[in-house]
C-alpha cells in the first residue's frame, strides 16, 4: 500500500521535532547559558518558518541549520557589544550570576555511583571541549559529525568555502582527540 | 598505517555522536516542554501565513499594488497638473509670468499710492 505523503504543516512539524534537541544542544555548546540557547532555538524556528517553510523538504535542514547559526552568531555579537558595555562602565567584576563554585565539584562520595559518574564525566568532558573549540571549528564539526552533513552543505551553512570547512572540521577533529584524549580512545 | 588512522578516527567520531545524541535525548522535562512551545507557536505562525496566503493570493496582491500604484500616479498627475493653473485669476497668471521681482506686487499699495500722490501734486 502506497503512503499517504503528509501535508505540508505536518511534515513541517515532523521536521522541527526531529531537529529541536539537537538543534538546543548545538546552541547550548555555543552560548552556554541554556536560557539563552532555548532564546535563540525559538528565534530560529520563527524565522525558519517565515522565510523558508515554503521551500522544498529537501532543503530544510541546510536552512533551519543556516538560521540557527546565524542567530547563534547574532546572540555572540550582541554579547561582546554588552560586555564591552560593561567593561567600559566598571561592572566586569559583576558575578552575581557566576556558578557557585562548591555546585560544580564533583560527589564522590555517593553509593554505587562510579558507572554514573564515568558516563557523566564524558559526557561534560565532551561538552566542555566543544565549548572551548573556537566557533567555526565547533560548527564544522558539529554539522559534519554529527548532523552528517556533506562539505558542500555545511559549507552552505557556515557561509565560506568547501575548503575552509575541510580545514575548520580538520582542526575540530584533532583538537577534540587531544582533549578526550583518555575518555574516548 | 592510513587506514588504521582512518579507522581510529572513525571509531572516535562514532563514539562522539553517541554521546551527542545520548546528551540530546536525556534533556530534562522543562527544557522539552518549553521546546515543545516553541514548536507549537512556530506551527501557529506557519498556519496563519498559510491562512493569510489563501485569503489573498499573491498574484492579487502583486496586481493590486501595482493597480494602486498606477492609479495614485495618474490621479495626482491629473488633478496635480489642473490645479496649479491658476485659470480662475488671469491677473495672477500674468504676475507670475512676469519676470519682475515678487516684492514689487507685495508693495504694490504702496507704489499706487505714490503715484497718486505724484499726480495730485
């Protein structure tokens, strides 16, 4: 029996919830901040559905992932504006929203937590290498690695040359290697 | 040497995708509730500019302004062009035809009571 294709505000849906939580990780390992991930998740599927729902489903993932990262950019922009703000009128040393530095330490101590505790560490030893990466790296690997992008997409997306995502997705890879040197042989 | 390169190398990003999408699936309940909004009001937006579209096909609306447009041009051209002649005044016609200077017809009281007085001398 043939399928019944989907109508076009289903398959829009279908799309967004496929992408959604990877598309929040992504910004996450941006920005930091998940408020201001989740922030610029919703800008993007805004804008997503304004300019391109129309175009074809084959294009969408190339586009959704050209607005994400366009916001993503635009949020690091305003970002280094502001702190510059701050800086000028003496309110760098403002941490009053800094983490608590006895939060982050690690509990050792509870029962039966070495399993957890391994998988934990990867998992934030991972996210934090992919946040030290510089950004063009971070997005070259992250869209080739892991949203299996081709060089020609991502270069689609990230706005420069086949040639310079080769390099930017290159330098990830090893760079990520040497971080997770121990966790991930 | 290449290959087990290659293979290392594959092995690692295979080990890192695992990790991705188990980080991405284990979100917590909030995060997935005020992603599931987001969707929604995507969704919101998506259907009412479908809703908008029905009610007034692009071609309509291209065709319309261009109508407008055209129409607003020709009115102002006609009624612009008719009420600038001064065709009820022909004296007034005939000062602004004149190449004298404009203060000479603001103090044209003036200049007529001059030479009345002249006369009267």
């Amino acid at each position: 029996m043939k399928e019944r294709p989907l109508e076009p505000t289903e398959a829009l849906n279908c799309f967004l919830a496929a992408v959604e939580r990877r598309a929040f990780k992504m910004a996450q390992f941006a920005v930091i901040n998940s408020d201001d991930a989740l922030d610029i998740v919703q800008d993007a599927m805004l804008v997503f559905v304004r300019s391109y729902a129309k175009r074809p489903e084959t294009e969408w993932g190339v586009l959704f992932h050209r607005t994400l990262q366009s916001r993503i950019i635009d949020w690091q922009r305003r970002t280094t504006v502001r702190n510059r703000f701050r800086t000028w009128f003496g309110r760098a040393d403002d941490d009053e929203d800094s983490e608590d530095p006895i939060q982050t330490v690690a509990d050792t101590k509870s029962p039966n937590a070495e399993e957890l505790l391994m998988r934990g560490d990867i998992a934030a030893s991972l996210e934090k290498a992919l946040q030290v990466l510089p950004s063009r790296q971070r997005q070259a690997f992250l869209l080739r690695a892991w949203e299996g992008m081709d060089v020609a997409q991502t270069a689609s997306v990230m706005g420069c040359s086949q040639g310079s995502v080769k390099t930017h997705y290159s330098r990830a890879v090893h760079a990520l290697q040497k971080l997770l040197e121990g966790l991930l042989p | 040497m290449n290959n087990s390169i290659d293979g290392q190398e594959k092995a690692f990003l295979e080990k890192v995708k695992r990790e991705l999408d188990a980080a991405a699936d284990d979100l917590d309940t909030l995060t997935l509730a005020r992603l599931r909004s987001f969707r929604m009001r995507a969704m919101d937006e998506a259907e009412r500019r479908k809703r908008i579209r029905f009610i007034i096909p692009r071609w309509l609306t291209a065709g319309g302004i261009a109508t407008v447009c055209a129409m607003v041009v020709a009115v102002s051209i006609w009624f612009g062009t008719k009420q600038n002649l001064p065709t009820n005044h022909p004296e007034d016609l005939e000062i602004l035809a004149a190449q004298e200077q404009l203060d000479l017809y603001k103090d044209l009281d003036f200049y007529t009571w001059l030479a009345s007085a002249d006369n009267d001398r």
